[in-house]
C-alpha cells in the first residue's frame, strides 16, 4: 500500500524530493486536486501569512512549512489570493491529520508530553503502555491537522496525513 504521509519532519527536508516524496501540502481550502492548473503563483498567500508557514516551493508553487509553526486557520491565505484556488465553502479547511511514528520519545520509554502540551485542541492523550511509560495517540475527530504537534515534537516523530479531499463547489 502508498504511503501518502505528509513528511515535513527535519530528516525529510533534509532528504529532498528526489525519492517518491509525497505531494506538497497546499494552503488550508485550496482545491488540492486543480492547485497548479488554477494558482499563478503570484505568491499573495504566502506574504499573507502571519505564521509564516507559505512558502514557495517547487515550481514557485506554495507550500505549507509546519516546521515553522503552526497554522491558525486565519484565512489570510484564501482571502489573499486573486484567483479561485480556495473555496471558502469547504467543510473543512483541509483533511489532514497527525500521526505519531516509532520515534517518539514515549514509544522508546523516554517521558515526553511535548505534542500533547503544544496541541490546542486537545487531540492528543497518553495512555500507559508495558513498561510503565504513557504513550500517545491521536483522536482523529478532534485532529484539525494544524501542525502544532509537529513542531514541538523533539524527535521528528509526528507526521500529517490527508483524508479523503474535500468537495468543492465547482
Ligand atoms: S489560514 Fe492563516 S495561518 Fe493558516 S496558512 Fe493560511 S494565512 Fe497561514
Ligand atoms: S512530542 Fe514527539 S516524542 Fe514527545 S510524546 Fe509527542 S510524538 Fe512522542
Ligand atoms: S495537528 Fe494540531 S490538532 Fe492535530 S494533534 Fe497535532 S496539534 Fe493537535
């Protein structure tokens, strides 16, 4: 089976985007699926930003940077953008949700609540495992897929993974 995580981890910038990397996260209400046919890459949304998490990238291209924070679901973005790339009218701003991977300090019995402290919907719980150290899980229905945990996760275990697209008007 794909893998169709979203690594944005340090050792996946590191590694570049020669091998199957997976498709660049776009802005929140962007229409994922015509993204480059519809975006002049003018770059409004990424100057929008006030967490600075836009930047440019293949192609000129915006991409979302959550090793630069998280996002706050402001708007900016969409209501910066001179073309119909986003649809305010979406369910949800995106599909994405977190995922915690074998690196994770807990899951090697090293005591760590970094995600669950960082995350501000309180999407993440610990539960105690064999060996006496909690270890956590996400809640998919409370996830926004903001990207605060992986930020404050010191050993690159959280990554982002998309759910079924969202529908578009037109
Ligand atoms: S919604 Fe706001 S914080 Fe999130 S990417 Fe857009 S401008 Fe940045
Ligand atoms: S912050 Fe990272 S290392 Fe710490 S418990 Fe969460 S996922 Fe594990
Ligand atoms: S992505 Fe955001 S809402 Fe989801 S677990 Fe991480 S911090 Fe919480």
């Amino acid at each position: 089976m794909v893998d169709e995580s979203v690594d944005l981890g340090r050792r996946g910038f590191l590694r570049g985007r020669r091998r199957a990397e997976p498709a660049p996260l776009r802005p929140p209400w962007s229409r994922m699926d015509r993204f480059t046919d519809l975006c002049t890459r003018c770059g409004a949304c990424a100057d929008s930003c006030p967490e600075g998490i836009v930047r440019r990238g293949d192609g000129g291209f915006p991409e979302i940077d959550f090793r630069q924070g998280e996002c706050s679901f402001c708007g900016a973005c969409a209501d910066s953008c001179p073309e119909p790339v986003f649809d305010r009218t979406a369910a949800r701003p995106w599909t994405l949700a977190a995922r915690i991977g074998p690196s994770c300090l807990a899951i090697n019995r090293v005591v760590c609540r970094s995600c669950r402290d960082a995350c501000p919907e309180s999407a993440i719980r610990f539960a105690l495992a064999p060996g006496g150290v909690a270890v956590p899980t996400v809640e998919d229905g409370a996830c926004t897929g903001c990207g605060a945990c992986l930020a404050a996760c010191p050993a690159d275990a959280v990554t982002l993974h998309p759910g079924p697209e969202t529908t578009h008007a037109l």
